[in-house]
C-alpha cells in the first residue's frame, strides 16, 4: 500500500507543477506593468501627496515673498539641522553702539535673537533676507512644514533630481520662489 | 560513399570528403552555437521578463536585441582575475574544457536528411561519452578557484551529474532498444511525420525521465543546486570574472540546445514533420523544449540537494530500469 | 605566523571543533540570501551545518543614543527607519510610547487612521517577505508578482504618507494628514483585488510540491525555545501559541475588529509561511471593517505638542504588534528637551537569536529556508 500512496503523492506533486507552469504561462500572454521611465513619468495628479523637498510658498500680495516671519521654528525643529534661514539686519540705531555687534554677526541667524532688542521705532523687517535648505541631509519628515504657523513651507513635486556634486543640494528658497513667480506671472501674462 | 563508417578497418583513414565536411561541419557549428547562445541568453531574459510582467531587456537596440552582445562587449572587456592561492592553470583551464567538448557533442546530429556533420553508428554514444566531460569542468572550476563556495558548488555538481548520468542513459536506451540502433539518423528516419509516430507517443516515461535528467544534466532550474545563487552565492563559477564567467555561460547554454536536440531527434521525430519535413522541423522543436526549460526555470524554486538525489536515486533510476525492462520484454514479445 | 592573526575578531573566537574535514565559512556580509549586512560563520561537514553564529552590528545607527540627544520631536524620522519595511508599526510605538507618558488624548479618527495605514503596511510588509522567501528558495518570479501588488499599497500609502518606504507619519495625538476620500475609495477597491490575486499566490506557490518539500518539517522552533529566545510574532504563532498585542494586550481600537489570530501548531518554516498568508487576509479584514466604520473628525488632537514641547516627568512603556513581532518602545523622562532614554525592543533581533540552534545540524539549504522564515529585517536587529 505504501508504493501507491507513494506514486499518489508524487502524481499530485506533478500535477500541483504544471498548475504553477500555468499560472506563470498566464502571466506571460498579460501585458506588462512596467513604466518605461524616461518616456513615460508619474503623472502629475498621483504627485500630489507627494514629498519632495520643501519649497517656500507666495504671500496672497506678492507671491515672490513669503508669508514667513522668520520664527526659526522650522530651523530648530529639523532634526538634521538642514535649513538654514538668513534674517534681515535689525535696522540700525545708533552707530555709535553698533560697534561691538557688527552686521555680519547677525547674518548666521542664529545669535540675535536674546540681543537687546532695537528700539521700535522703524519696524524691523520679518521676512527672510533667505532660506537655505541643504536637502543633503533631509529625511522629509515634514516637521518643519508641519510647525510653520503661517504655512509658509509646503512639499514640493520634484524628485527628477541627480546630480554628482553636493553643491547642487543646498538650495536657496528664496530664489526659488521668486523663479516660480516669475513664471507664474509670465503665464498669465501669455 | 559511405562515410559513416567508424567501424573500418583503419578509422585514421579518411577520404578528403570527410574531411571537409568535417572542417566546413565544425566551422558551422562554432557559427551556430555562439549565435544561438547569444539568441537563447536573449529568449532567456525575454522570457523571464514577460513571464514576472515586465518588457526585460529593453533599451539597447530595438526591443533590446543588442542587450547580449552589449554584454558579450562587457565581460570580454573584463579584467581575467585570478584568485590569490588558486591554481591558475586549472582554474583557467576549466572553463575550456567545460566549452570544448559541446562543439563535439554537435557533430552528430542529424538537423535534416542532408544536413549533418557526421553520421556515425554510435552517434548517441559520442554525445553522452562528451558529455561526461561537463562535469570535470564543473569540479575543476571548484576545486582550483580556492574558494570554500566554489568547493561545496563542486561536490554538487559531482554527485548531481554523475547521478543523473544513469536514468539518462538508460532513457536513451529504452529508444536504442527499440530501434535497434545507436545511429540518430536512423533514428529520426524510422518515425514518422505525425506527433503519434514519434517515439514520445511509445515511449513517454522514457521521455519524461529524459526531460528531467537533461534539466539536471545541464544544472537548470529547479536542479541548479551547483550554482544555487541564494546558498552558496555563485557556486562553482564564484571567483570566475569576464569571459571565464562567459565560457561557463555559454557552455550552459550550449549544452541546453544539445540535451534538447537529442531530445528531439530521440523522442519528436527530428527533422520529420506533418508537411515539408527539414531543419526547420527540428530548430522548431528544440527551441520549443528550450522554451519549456526557461518556462520551468522561472516558475519554480530550487530543490534541495538531498531531495533532488533521492528524486534520482529513489524515483528515476528504478523507474528507467523498468521502463528499459519493459522495453525489452515487449521487442523481445 | 604572521602579525596579524587570520580573519576578524568573530572568526578567531568562533573556536573551530578541530575536525580537518569541516569547512568554516563565512555567509555575509554580503551573501544573497542574508538581505542586509547580516553576517554568519558557519561551520559545515560536507552540506551539513555543525555549528553557526550570526555577527551582528554591520548597521548599527544608534538610535537608541540618538534619541537621548534630540528632542521629543526631532526623533520621529528615526522611528521610520528602524524597520523599513514595517515602518509605521515603529511610528505607532513610539506615537504610543509617548501619548501614555504625557496622557496626550488621541482623537478616534486618527485611532482608525492609525489602523488602517499600519494595517496596510503590514500586508506590503508579507508581501514583500513573501517574495523575497521565494527568492531565497530560487523561485524568481513570485517575487515580482508580490512587487506588482505591494506597487500599489505603496502608491495608495504615499497619498496621506507622502512617502513610500520609510515613513514619518503618525504625530504625538494623531497623525500628520487626513486620509482622502480617494484613497478610502482606491482602498475598498484595492482589497477585493488583493483577496482575488491570493488564490493565484497559493496555486504557485504554496501548493507546489518543490515549495512543500523545502519549508515543511525544515527549523522546528517550539513553543519552548520560543519561550527562551523571547520569539514573537509570526515564529511563536507558528509554534501554536496565540499570542499577538494586538489581542493580548489590545491598543488603540483594536478591540472593535473581529479578527482571528492565525496559529499553526506545526513549528517549522511552513507552519510560520502559513501564518503570514493568513495574516494578510486578516489584515484585509481588519482594514475593511475599519473603512467601514471610520468617524468623522479632527486626524490630530487640539492638544497635540507643538515642536519644542517636552514630556513631562516619567516613563512609560508602548508595545505595538509589527510585522516580524511584538514592537516595544520605553521612553524615559526626566522633564529635559529630550528623552533621557529610548530603549527599542525588535522582534527581528530576538527572531534572530534562535537561528544558532535551529540551524544546528541541517542542511545548508535549509539554513537558508529556516533564516528566510523568520523574515529577518538587519536593520531593526541591529538598530
């Protein structure tokens, strides 16, 4: 009895390898689901959601400057420390008192802010003089676009991005966007 | 004329005829198996890719059909690397043997009526006796690259080829039996055009036993345990770079248009078909059985190395005997 | 002798038994069927496996220090990376983690997002485990098949994720953005078709005999060395017990679903093969019910921390069910900026250590069969 419960088994074994014969030989007559890459590209609705690195977003008024109030929120919450944003000088009072903190000292952004704080006479200017963003190190976690409180970052769409140096990484927003309302205002102009 | 004849008196002896043939033969099959190799390593990709859904080789040329030879270009640009500790004469001596031999293994087949290189008695004897020879280059390979991979890829090889060597034989016997003939030709030329009067319709165990030992004969899927990528990384052919990976390459797939040539000469009535029997006939049928052997290669997984002894041992070896037995007994009735 | 002794530290200690016919080899780290820099000595007698010892630490990322050197909410991108493939797991138990040690409410939209997309997360992790066994196994094609059906949990994934493998999702209280009504849409569509490529998985797959032979009766760990090497997930569903967070320890909203918890008695590589195919329909099922009854409302509490918020004194301890296992996260604080101390439990990494002894006495290739089996991610062992 053992032989046939052998031979059963094994012409069972050989049935269940031309069934997988025939699923595979299916698959072969379906068309294919690959995207060529270079012809074809993800089409724009399904980027969407997507994360690309971030990009600063237009003001209502003028939509080459940004909403931003230079909090640093974004700066200090990015955990890879890759965003880096250049505030205005405070507007200068007295030369005279000026001498210990010379301009430059307040370009890093990074010192002035427990300064002495400039007699509000003339309005400091908020918005930043720029914003860098070294996406070498970006994980796109999406906490700086989530801790903005004038939504002022969003995700961009690009990722068709390769370059072989680190330079071409570090991006300045600021020119960024003012390329993008260029073009937007050539558009509507067309 | 008959030139067939291996079994003169004097077998040195040969007529320019031969000779020729036998020159103009060698020069056709060494155009023949590195075209097909490179057209078979292309159906191969193609294959695989259309059966997991995807185009395979796409870019180089139209529809890719330049991708092999891009890679040919490649590996033959390759750096040879020998391995520090392993013995550079065998080790590069292994891949010509394991590529020699197939050129050989050619020489009788019957293609057409017309269209052979040599006719000989014991044709089947010459491709079997040559085939013995793959599986030295397999061991040298493994033996003389030093690498602890290629050894276990080696023993592999020695145990699955030599095992597999005998139900094989005895496949082909059962045939041989039957025809009372070694000779291919004869072979082919007694069955007739219609699949039923092939020998596949007297003969299926045989030809099944055959299918299966060839595909372990020639280390394909499910039975590549010498290779085995996710086990023993590459196997015997590890430490090989360039063309000496390439010979491997090429004789793997050489030997595949040999074991299914066979196969159709044996089992699918060669060169006879329904209508207008020639070497289209038989091209048809190999690259058919070849397509089969891909087919399976991207369906299933590996066996395992004892499994796929005691497939040999336990199930292919008794089963040939009996079929070869059975053979006898009825001729004999 | 020359200066420098042979080989590595691991080889000099990894004491040869003396025999002059074993071979001791090397699998990894760069070895296919190890996924990862996982690296193996492994002492063979002809195709038989004597002894082996996994090495671990080619990846390690100190993500246990690097959570005590930034804060509460700089460390999220980590969670994401720990297991790549069943990052939002990791998420959710450090999302949890933390909501328990600072009482930070969650609101029950975000609880049914959180099951869903972890849910579906999982399936892609099977998925892709699935394939890559097969791959191990020598069967090329099923993997790319997986691929085809995990493209579009990923694509659906990257709508509210916005990315595709290593998301950084879940927030303190909830999570980052609501889910659309065109992916719940695209979702209740995707599931009727998963459920109907399964069948096609298991005529080519788990039916075939070749398939049958090389996981049956292959790596037997039992209920007790799952006890000892503290195995979780799928490797002791597979040895019999029934034991999964989700339903022993029920978190968040789980305690709603009406799911089963797949066991196999049977404690070998098939038996755990088994466990996860099914897991993927239950999976289904839980995501299905969740569509089904998902409320409105806000996807992240009011009282959700702003970013330099800190947690309040204490500690607190989270474990989620993951993919490969039970996913623990301990955080302690001590009120500072940042935790003063992150400890991650993976179940890969205990997986893992009863590899020596099930691989103990095998053939190589079931070695391969047996580590493929416990879906090992080197990542998340080695942290």
């Amino acid at each position: 009895m053992g032989v046939i419960k052998e031979f059963a088994e094994a012409l069972k074994g050989l049935k269940s390898l031309i069934v997988g014969l025939g699923i595979t030989g299916k698959e072969f007559a379906k068309p294919g689901v690959t995207v060529h890459y270079p012809r074809k590209v993800v089409a724009d609705k399904d980027l969407v959601t997507y994360r690309g690195h971030i990009e600063l977003v237009g003001s209502k008024n003028d939509p080459a400057m940004p909403p931003c109030i230079t909090c640093l929120m974004c700066q200090s919450v990015c955990p890879s420390g890759c965003i880096k944003i250049i505030k205005h000088p405070p507007p200068k009072k007295d030369p005279a008192a000026d001498k210990n903190a010379p301009p430059e000292a307040y370009a890093s952004g990074l010192e002035p802010k427990t300064k002495a704080a400039p007699p509000a006479k003339e309005k400091p200017v908020k918005t930043p003089k720029g914003f860098i963003l070294d996406y070498n190190y970006c994980s796109l976690c999406g906490l700086c676009v989530q801790s903005c409180p004038v939504d002022s970052l969003r995700f961009s769409t690009e990722f068709y991005i390769a370059d072989p140096s680190k330079k071409a990484f570090v991006y300045d927003l600021m020119a960024r966007l003012k390329a993008q309302a260029g073009t937007a205002t050539a558009k509507e102009k067309e | 004329m008959n030139i067939s004849n291996w079994t003169a008196p004097d077998p040195f002896v040969t007529t320019p005829d031969m000779l020729i043939r036998l020159v103009v033969g060698l020069l056709a099959l060494a155009a023949f198996v590195g075209a097909n190799a490179t057209i078979l390593v292309y159906v191969e990709r193609k294959v695989a890719g259309f059966i997991q859904r995807r185009p395979g080789p796409f870019e180089v040329g139209p529809q890719g059909i330049l991708q092999t030879i891009a890679d040919a270009a490649k590996l033959i640009g390759k750096q040879l690397v020998t391995p520090r500790g392993s013995d550079g004469f065998l080790f590069w001596l292994a891949p010509i043997v394991g590529f020699l031999p197939v050129f050989v293994m050619f020489l009788p087949i019957p293609w057409g009526e017309s269209t052979y290189v040599v006719q000989s008695d014991v044709g089947v004897l010459l491709i079997l006796a040559f085939a013995g020879f793959g599986v030295l280059s397999l061991c040298l390979a493994g033996w003389a690259s030093a690498s602890k991979w290629g050894l276990i890829g080696a023993a592999r090889a020695v145990a699955q080829s030599v095992g597999y060597e005998i139900p094989l034989l005895l496949a082909v016997l059962a045939v041989c039996f039957s025809h009372g003939s070694m000779d291919l030709m004869a072979i082919v030329k007694e069955q007739g055009g219609w699949p039923w009067q092939w020998n596949v319709a007297t003969q299926p165990l045989a030809f099944f036993i055959y299918f299966v030992c060839a595909l372990a004969e020639t280390n394909r899927a499910p039975f590549d345990l010498p290779e085995a990528e996710s086990e023993l990384t590459a196997g015997f052919h590890t430490e090989y770079s360039g063309m000496g990976f390439g010979l491997f390459f090429l004789a793997e797939y050489a030997n595949m248009i040999v074991v299914c040539s066979m196969a159709t000469a044996l089992f699918l009535g060669g060169f006879q078909g329904p209508a207008a029997p020639g070497p289209w006939w038989f091209l048809l049928k190999v690259y058919g059985l070849l397509l089969v052997m891909m087919w399976m290669r991207w369906t299933y997984p590996r066996v395992r190395f004892d499994q796929l002894l005691n497939l040999n041992w336990k199930w292919l070896l008794p089963l040939a005997t009996l079929n070869l037995l059975a053979t006898a007994v009825a001729l004999k009735l | 002798m020359s200066v420098f002794p042979k080989g590595d530290f691991y080889t000099r200690h990894f004491q040869p038994s003396g025999k002059e016919e074993t071979l001791v080899v090397n699998m990894g780290p760069q070895h296919p069927s190890t996924h990862g820099v996982l690296r193996i000595i492994v002492e063979l007698d002809g195709e038989y496996i004597l002894r082996c010892e996994p090495v671990l630490g080619y990846v390690h990322r100190m993500h246990e220090k690097m959570g005590e050197n930034r804060s509460w909410v700089q460390y999220w991108p980590n969670t994401g990376r720990v297991d790549y493939l069943h990052a939002l797991a990791w998420n959710w138990a450090y999302a949890g983690a933390v909501e328990k040690l600072a009482g930070i409410e969650v609101p029950e939209r975000a609880e049914y997002i959180r099951v869903i997309t972890c849910e579906l997360n999982r399936v892609s992790s099977h998925l892709l485990w699935w394939g890559a066994y097969l791959l191990d196994l020598g069967a090329f094609t099923p993997i790319m098949y997986a691929f085809d059906d995990r493209e579009e949990i990923m694509d659906m994934l990257q709508m509210p994720t916005g990315s595709r493998l290593t998301y950084c999702y879940y927030r303190f209280g909830g999570v980052s953005a609501d889910l659309s009504d065109e992916f719940l849409k695209r979702l209740s569509r995707f599931i009727p078709y998963l459920r109907s490529r399964l069948p096609m998985y298991r005529d080519l797959v788990t039916e075939n005999v070749i398939l049958r032979k090389r996981v049956e009766d292959v790596g037997h760990i039992d209920e007790d060395m799952c006890r000892r090497y503290g195995c979780t997930g799928p490797v002791v569903r597979g040895a019999g017990v029934a034991y999964d967070v989700r339903k022993a320890e029920p978190y968040s909203v789980y305690d709603r679903f009406d799911f089963r918890i797949p066991t196999y008695p049977e404690a070998d590589a098939f038996a755990r093969y088994m466990v996860r195919m099914d897991e993927i329909e239950e999976s289904l099922k839980i995501i299905e019910q969740a569509i089904a009854t998902i409320p409105d409302g806000p996807y992240l509490s009011k009282s959700a921390p702003k970013p330099k918020w800190s947690a309040p004194k204490g500690e607190a301890c989270f474990a989620v069910e993951g993919a490969r296992g039970k996913i623990t996260y301990y955080v302690a604080s001590d009120g500072g900026r940042t935790p003063y101390r992150v400890k991650l439990r993976s179940p890969s990494y205990c997986n893992l250590s009863c590899f020596a002894e099930a691989a103990k006495g095998v053939i190589l290739a079931d070695a391969v069969s047996i580590l493929g089996s416990l879906d090992l991610v080197i990542p998340e062992i080695d942290r």
